[in-house]
C-alpha cells in the first residue's frame, strides 16, 4: 500500500524517511495504512467480543479483533462510537488528514472497582514467528485528549501496543500466567501526578511459563521495575531514560512545547504535550524485540524509538526461560496494537470517550537503517497554529 504523502503535516518532518525505498525490501513482512480497508468498525457486523477473520467480518490481513465498549452504538448509546473505527468519514483522524486510520476509543466508566471499562485490540499474527521484530506506527491523540492528573480519580492508563509469542492452543488473548501468551513487550499511555509516562511491561515466557520478571531477571535495566510487579516499568520521560540512547549517550527527546530538548538527570515532570505535541500532532514510535539466544541466556533485548531516536533499551532479558512443558523454541509471532483502557476520570453520566488514532504501521524483521543512523532526521518545531494544515 502507498503510505500517504510525507510532507510536514502538524509540527513532523517525514519526507526523510524514505520508506519507499526500504518497503519494497524482504525485511518489511507487513505494512498498513488503513487506506485501501473497508469501512468497518467494531460492533458494525458482530457483537462478539472476539471477532477472527475466519468467522467474522474484521479488516482484511489482519488474524482478529477484541473489543469490549461501554458508550457504544451497539450499547445503546447511537450518539457514541465503538471501540474500533476504521473509517472514510473519520479522515481529520489520519495522517495527512486524508484517507482512512485505526480509531480507537475509550470510555470513562468507574464500576465501582479496577474495572478497565473499554478494550479495542487489532491483531496481526505471524504463523511461522520470527526470532526479531520491529515495529513503527504513527500515533495522534484527540485534542481533548485527557492529559493531566485529576486530583481524587485513579490515573488513566490505556494499552496501546504489544509484541508476543502465542503457542496457537487456546486463545491468541490468553496474557496470564495460566494462559497460552508469553513472552510479552507492552507500552501504554499513562499520565498521573508526576506527569506523562513511559509505561513498558515486559513478561517471560515459553507461553506463560517463568512469566514473572524481576530486577534480577534484567539486570541492566532491573532497578526501574516497580517493585513487586510481574515486570513492569512507569518511566518518566527525563531522568528515568539517561543513558538509554545510542552508546549509553542522552536520548533526544524534542520538548514540542517550550523547545529545545527535554533534558536527563532530573526526574522532572513532563507533560504530554511536551512529548505528543498538541492538536492533532502526529508522533512516531517504534519498537524492536530480539529473543535470547537460548533459555535462560540473558542475552534478549527491547529498543523503544520516538521520532526514530531510541529512548529506552535494554540487551539482557532472559525472554525464555527453561520449561519442563513448553515449547522453548517460542518465536515472535504476536503484534497488536491498541487495547484496554482503565479509565474512570469522568462521572459516568457524562458518558465521556476520547479517541487516539495509529497509521501507517510497518512490521519488520530487522533493524532499519534510518533509525539513529543519521539518515532520517525528524526535526519537530512547534506546532502550527489551530486549524492550520499544510497541504
């Protein structure tokens, strides 16, 4: 599929990044930009709250949906949105404001309990798996998006991207320590009272097995896991990524509302905007897993990128672990993006929802050359002002 037109659309340079040159090439194994897809949204032909491309009608390429709506059409409520759209009418929503991307949108709804109240998952599945995979997208967020803490309400957190290895019994949305998912690398959105964060989880595997990962696990980058967790990471976007550029340099990190760079050492508040721009600004993000060289080896590694400059990386996980009763030759072989949301900002007579929309996706099988190579330098001044489009 062509990608659409690399111009300088809300505050991103992308005519650099040459993507018609690496596309054509073996090492992409998928790529999407939505365009070329039917209208379709979640609840449009089915209700289910899995949807697979064998039984149901769902986008096409892609192995399965899962969605879970609160405020939706198909609940009751027309005025709403399910949780996946991917539609012509929702063309302001793409890159380049033309054609068509994945809309994802969440609910605020407090059931009374940790209850993450919408789901909009859209998965790609690799049979044959793959020892590496990277993956970009290009995500923007609604200028209404909630960016701040509210003081009194739990933080809002929504999953937005994952990477895993499926052993292909049971289903292919089993992520527990009893289920049929592992090893997993997730990244989500969250914003609390110290700011924006940079929210990874890392989980071990084959296939749910050693699915727990502790500091001693990692040792390079164990000492930001949250104490207690299965594996997880709330980063912040200055002192938490020190060293994690490039040869253990500081990661360059554009600060898109008081420019100039957002500076490590500090453990300072960063806010959203400062990292996704205002508006309808558009980010890059991308992410490279690498399994270990044998179970138990602390050799695995995860390399995140914004603006294709890495800002986190760790090259000693132990993805595989030795396994009585698993597979231990797990591939790579998941890649989801979107996915559920715990949010409860917002009275729930309010009915509130708020969407982020991802295009332009491209899966591959190595490392490209572009990024903190020097040959694609995305330079991000500040965003135009409101109602402004390039053409």
């Amino acid at each position: 599929m062509a990608f659409k037109n690399r111009l300088l659309i809300n505050g991103i340079l992308t005519g650099c990044m040459l993507m018609g040159a690496t596309a054509t090439q073996a090492e992409v194994i998928f790529e999407e930009n939505f365009d070329n897809q039917p209208d379709w949204t979640s609840g449009m032909f089915s209700t289910d709250t899995v949807q697979r491309a064998a039984t149901h009608k769902i986008p096409e390429g892609w192995f399965s949906i899962r969605q879970v709506p609160t405020w939706a059409p198909s609940k009751g409520h027309p005025d709403k949105h399910e949780t996946i759209e991917i539609l012509a009418s929702n063309s302001e929503k793409a890159r380049g404001r033309k054609g068509k991307s994945f809309v994802s949108w969440r609910d605020s709804y407090d059931a009374g309990w940790n209850y993450w109240a919408s789901e909009s998952i859209l998965l790609k599945y690799f049979p044959k798996g793959y020892d590496e995979l990277y993956v970009e997208f290009w995500i923007s967020f609604d200028p209404n998006w909630t960016r701040v803490a509210v003081p009194s309400k739990p933080s809002a957190t929504s999953k937005i991207f994952r990477v895993s290895s499926w052993s292909g019994d049971g289903t292919e949305y089993g992520a527990f320590s009893d289920g049929n998912i592992g090893p997993i690398a997730l990244w989500d959105h969250t914003v609390n009272r110290y700011g924006l964060r940079n929210t990874l989880a890392f989980r071990g595997g084959p296939h749910s097995d050693n699915y727990k990962l502790t500091a001693q696990d990692i040792p390079d980058v164990g000492r930001y896991l949250i104490s207690g967790s299965l594996g997880d990471f709330n980063l912040n976007f200055s002192g938490s990524l020190s060293e994690m550029g490039p040869n253990k340099e500081q990661p360059i990190i554009n600060d898109r509302v008081n420019g100039g760079l957002i500076t490590g050492g500090t453990f300072g508040v960063v806010g959203h905007d400062q990292i996704f721009g205002s508006g309808a600004s558009w980010t890059k993000m991308a992410f490279y897993v690498k399994m270990n060289s044998a179970p138990g080896v602390k050799d695995g590694v995860f390399r995140q990128w914004l603006n294709d400059k890495q800002i986190f990386v760790s090259t000693e996980i132990p993805w595989i672990r030795p396994s009585e009763t698993r597979d231990e030759n797990a591939k790579w072989n998941l890649v989801a993006i979107g996915g559920n949301d715990f949010f409860q900002t917002y009275p729930n007579e309010d009915r509130h929802e708020e969407w982020y929309s991802i295009d332009d996706l491209v899966i591959r099988n190595d490392i490209p050359d572009y990024v903190d190579s020097g040959s694609s330098t995305i330079v991000v001044p500040p965003n135009p002002p409101a109602g402004f489009e390039v053409k």
